[in-house]
C-alpha cells in the first residue's frame, strides 16, 4: 500500500486554465460602459490634482476616493508588482491601499463615497486587457470596502482619457512635469485629506486647464 497526497488545484492548474481565469477577471468596455459607473462633473480636475500629488509614471497607480460632491477625501499610490494582468492581484492591492488610508464604509445600505482609479502606463488610449484587469479590480475592491465605483482613467503620452466615457484632454500626461498644487488649486479649502504616505494635506481642487 502505497500513500501520498493528491496535488492541489493551485499547483495542478494547467496554464490554459489559469489564463482562462485571468480573462474571466478583466472587464471589456462594453461592460464597463453598461455598469452604470458614475460620470465625473470635472474630470480634468480629478486627473490634475491627481498627477499634482502623486507624480505617477508608467506603472504607478493611484485610487483616489471622493465624496459626494467631487471632493478628494483621500488617495493613495503604488507601482504595479503584478507580472501578469490579473484583475484578483490589481484588487488585492487597491483594496490594502485603500485600507490604509480611509475607514470602510459597509455598514451604510448604499456607498456615499466613490473611489477612482489612475493608471499611468505606455501605450496609447487604445483599451489593453492590462486595462481591463484594473477595472475588475477596482470594480471588486469597491464593494468589499462599501464604497461606489467609480471612474477610471488611463495616463499615458498621449495625454489622459477616461475610459468608456470618450473624455480625455492632451495635458497632463505621463511625462508631462506636474503642477504644484499652489499653482493648480483654486482658492478654496475643503478640509484634509489623507495620501497613502499617512501625510494631511489641505484640500485644493485643482483650476481646468
């Protein structure tokens, strides 16, 4: 009588299965668009004072989570670690980063905030699979940490687009030189916010360009 152990689905996965499984994790834009993912009123200001406070380059991601009326409540940013363009690992990071930086908000029967994501990557405006991967993940780490959906927003030379909406602008883009925020903001001061570094910051919204 001989023993042993039965391999485990993780180590018997064969690699077309785990490829498959990656595809079933990504999000095409036609289902981004028929998700009903709110529309941002000033998205050149989100994308500004975004880049304006974390100075992303290509593969730097920045979730962002904002209140009721647009305002950044707090963000967060980090490099992609992932080798493959698998949405389970992009939610895995976005739902520790957002962890890190706001307190979840499952007890509430419907999300008052919504989280946005930024990537910033080469390529152009075009959707990658790499794209649909982060809108999987960001879509699923929205509703494990009770918040809306929201945009997402592709960086890159060409300039920024919010992808399924068709808006985008030239400026910035991912090797543009970002604009201090005493330069982008308007004259108004919303209360804190909270970066992904722990730092409090006053709140600017930042001028369109």
């Amino acid at each position: 009588m001989t023993f042993g152990f039965a391999p485990s689905a993780a180590t018997s996965m064969s690699p077309a299965t785990d490829s498959a499984n990656r595809l079933a994790r990504m999000l095409e834009p036609a289902e981004w668009a028929a998700a009903g993912i709110p529309l941002l009123r000033s998205p050149r200001e989100v994308v500004s004072g975004l880049h304006s406070r974390h100075r992303p380059t290509p593969q730097t991601a920045v979730v962002a989570v904002l209140d009721h009326e647009e305002r950044l409540t707090a963000s967060a940013s980090f490099a992609r670690r992932s080798v493959s363009a698998d949405g389970w690992e992009f939610r895995n990071a976005l739902l520790a980063h957002l962890r890190r930086v706001i307190p979840h908000d499952l007890r509430r029967r419907t999300p008052v905030r919504t989280a946005v994501l930024l990537y910033c990557r080469e390529g152009d405006e075009r959707w990658t699979e790499e794209d649909g991967a982060w809108m999987w993940g960001l879509r699923d780490a929205c509703t494990l940490h009770g918040l809306r959906c929201g945009a997402y927003i592709t960086l890159t030379r060409g300039g920024w687009q919010v992808l399924g909406e068709g808006r985008g602008g030239r400026r910035p883009h991912s090797a543009s030189q970002p604009a201090s925020l005493a330069d982008a903001a308007r004259d108004q001061d919303p209360g804190p916010v909270r970066t992904g570094g722990g730092a409090v910051q006053a709140l600017h919204r930042t001028a369109a360009r």
